[in-house]
C-alpha cells in the first residue's frame, strides 16, 4: 500500500459522488523487493544515529541507504517501468461499486535505467510550468483534476512524449 495524496484528494472531492475508500497500491520487481526486505531485516530503515568510532561520528543507517544505492548496478537487461494499482469504492445509485484501474507506465525510449524519475518529473515540470505562467492559479493542495487544465496538460504530456492510454486507446 502506498500513501499517496490521491488518497485524501479523491476522497475529498468524490465523497458526495458516494465514494468511501480509496486504496493506492505499487508494485517492485522481485529482485528490487527482496533486498529491500533483507536491508529492513538488517535495521537501514531506522533513522537513529549510529556511532562510528573509526570515523569519529555517527550516521543513521538510512541515511546510509542512497550513496550505497548510488554504487549499485541493475541486473543485465532490467528495464525500469511501474505498475501502479488504484481501487475505490463507495456508493451509487443505492448500489456498493468497487473499481480497480491498473496503470502501466513503460519506459521512454532511451531512459529504459529510469522510466520512474522521467514520468514522475515531466508532469511535475508541466504543473510548475502552468503556475509559474499563471494558467493555474489557485494556491493550496488540490487534486490535479480540480485545477490543472485536462487538455493542455495531456497535450504538453504528448510533446515530451509520454503517450497516455485508456484501455488501450492513446487520449492524448
């Protein structure tokens, strides 16, 4: 399960629509999950400092994580992409509904190594770009469906090309 803002956002402004629950899953590759398992079995979750006596100094074992992480190679022919999961349910039409959208996001061509970091920061550029031109201007947090422009926003998704599907049918 992953705590992402959706959960609140879409709740907030579904819940007169009849929606009750909102749960936001994601998926690692085997090889990915199993360390990240062993590494919390060996305590580099904990943010407690340890001392260090040969360094004359102390360090929390996360903190530790990303400059390791950083020497690591990737497996021989692993290509980054996500496969993200969102389930909701509530109410209509005096009926329980449960829908689950399943949302695959593959690799650009050329940034195979990091599909996540390119999907996650094209769309973060767009918005900033948007409120930095004045297209946005509402202040505070919101659901990106409540103020980002739909059609301006796919159509820039497009021009980075990142290709956005519906049931197998491009949208953008």
């Amino acid at each position: 399960m992953v705590q992402h803002p959706e959960l609140f956002t879409l709740f907030h402004y579904f819940k007169k629509q009849g929606l009750q629950n909102v749960r936001f899953f994601a998926g690692n590759p085997d090889h990915s999950l199993e360390k990240i398992y062993t590494l919390i079995e060996l305590g580099f979750h904990s943010d407690k400092p340890v001392r260090i006596p040969e360094l004359n100094g102390e360090i929390a074992p996360f903190d530790l994580l990303n400059p390791v992480f950083k020497r690591l190679k990737s497996p021989k022919g692993y290509t980054e992409s996500e496969n993200l999961w969102l389930e909701v349910s509530g109410v209509k039409h005096a009926k329980q509904k449960t829908i689950l959208m399943e949302c695959l996001v593959p690799p650009i061509k050329s940034w195979e190594m990091h599909g996540c970091n390119i999907d996650t920061g094209f769309p973060a550029v767009i918005i900033a770009k948007m409120i930095k031109d004045g297209v946005i201007k509402q202040h505070g947090s919101f659901a990106p469906e409540v103020i980002v422009p739909e059609q301006l926003f796919f159509a820039e998704l497009k021009k980075k090309g990142l290709t956005v599907y519906e049931n197998g049918n491009i949208i953008n």
